[in-house]
C-alpha cells in the first residue's frame, strides 16, 4: 500500500520543487513540443492544459496557437496557478490563462480544441476515470495528449553505481508515495480503458555523458526534494544518500568509468475524440 495519499503531488510544490521544474523544463521542453506538434496542435486552437504547474507546458503550447488561440491551464494548487499567472505575466501572454481546481471536477463553459498534460496522470489513482473527464472537456474531433515517464528504462553505461542507486532509491519512494513510474508505456491500453481510441505512441530519453550534466541533475535534483521521503521510508540513510555531493559523485564515477547515462524514456501519446 502507498504510505501518502495517492493522489497528492508527492513532490509538492515548494520553491525548491519550483525551481527543480524549471530546470527540468530546459530539457525536456522540446520533446514536449516535438509531442505535441506531431499531434496536430497549431495556431487558433484553443488548449485545455491539465496539471498545469508552474505553466510550463502551457507556455509551449501558448507559442504554438499562437495570438488567435487560447490556452488554460488547470492545477489544484493555489501556489502553483500563483506561480503560473505570475510567469505569464512576466511573459506579457495575452492568450494563456490559470485556473484552481481539483482535476475531477473540471467545468468549462464550452469544449477545447485539445487537452494535454505533462507528468501528470502518473500520480494519480485512477488515472481511467481522469481520462474520461478530460474527453468531456474536448470537442468531437479534438485531440489529447499526454506526456508521461518510464522510469523502467534507466541506466548507466558502464555501470555508474551512484547513479543506478539513486534511480533505485527514487523509483522505490515514488512506488511507495502512490506514483506510476511505468505509466508512459501503459497510456496506449489506457486510453482504450477510457473508452479512447487506440494513440499513436513516441518515446525519446535524455542520455549524455560527464559533458552533460543537465542529465545528472533531472534525477538528482529530484533526490533533493525527496530527501526526507526517502530517509522517512527507510530507503536509504541521510549519510548513504549523502545528498549535498550526489550530483559530484556521479559525476566522478561517469568521468573515471567515461559513462553515459540514460534518463527516464519521455512518451507521448495521443488521440482524436
């Protein structure tokens, strides 16, 4: 059994947590965008964005529509929606907006163009039921589209013990917390569950060497926000996570073993409704 709530963000939603997604945003952005422009989002469309965060994915798709289209972005954080109305604010974007509420229990007065969502449906607990209320969201015709993990995938080659530890250490307190670390490779069975059509799939991976360091710190960064789960859990002690030199020691190890490592697999999916 989860020892949190399935369905809370696990990672929560501090500065520290805010920042880390900025930074993983660097680098996954383009594969994101790469997703959804493959699933037909273009200019004068209006977007539905589900678990909005701190807006980034919003952000792309806002540059994608274009200033004829309209994106809103829906999250249940208060912190969170603040964050995101600030940033676009920042960004002087006319055609994005951020809405608070819990995921269920979504109402628009009339249908979207799209949905999409990044690292969203592997926390939650029925992930089947949320996909039948995004559908109600879309116009007949629209697409949704879904950005999701696969921790399963990850390595190091040649081994990087640190490294293969850490994604160990972080793969088992996401399962314990109630996340889906596995969910990307299981959209396509269910979507059909949802009553969707069968998606066209893609899959991408960061992968890089110690002249990549970018790729070290996507599961690092996440080591430090979970920090006190992972100790809290009994998964590993403060002084085995030794998280104030996680990102050096792997660095060191990839340097001395001239390692790559391979992220988490980045999969898409999408589906006309």
């Amino acid at each position: 059994m989860p020892d949190h709530q399935p369905n809370a963000y696990v990672l929560g939603h501090s500065d520290r947590e805010l920042e880390r997604l900025r930074r993983q945003a660097q680098l996954i952005d383009p594969i994101t965008r790469q997703f959804l422009i493959e699933a037909g989002i273009a200019p004068g469309m209006r977007v539905l964005d589900i678990g909005s965060g701190a807006g980034d994915v919003a952000f792309i798709a806002a540059d994608l529509v274009g200033p004829t289209g309209k994106v809103v972005g829906v999250d249940r954080s208060a912190v969170a929606v603040a964050r995101a109305r600030s940033r676009a604010d920042s960004r002087s974007l006319g055609n994005v907006t951020f809405v608070e509420s819990e995921l269920s229990a979504m109402a628009f007065d009339q249908p979207f163009d799209a949905a999409i969502g990044r690292y969203v449906l592997c926390f939650q607990p029925d992930l089947v039921s949320l996909l039948r209320v995004i559908a109600s969201q879309v116009r007949s015709g629209g697409v949704i589209v879904f950005h999701e993990p696969d921790r399963q995938q990850m390595r190091s080659y040649p081994p990087t013990p640190t490294y293969d530890q850490a994604c160990r250490w972080l793969s088992e307190t996401y399962r314990r917390t109630g996340v889906d670390t596995s969910v990307g490779i299981k959209l396509y069975s269910k979507f059909l569950a949802a009553g969707l059509a069968a998606p066209t799939l893609r899959m991408h991976a960061i992968i890089g060497g110690a002249n990549a360091l970018d790729e070290v710190h996507l599961d690092a960064d996440q080591a430090t926000v979970l920090a006190a789960d992972i100790v809290r859990l009994g998964i590993a002690t403060p002084s085995e996570l030794g998280i104030e030199t996680l990102v050096e020691r792997i660095t060191e190890e990839m340097v001395a073993n001239q390692s790559v490592i391979v992220g988490r697999a980045e999969i898409g999916a999408w589906v006309r409704v």
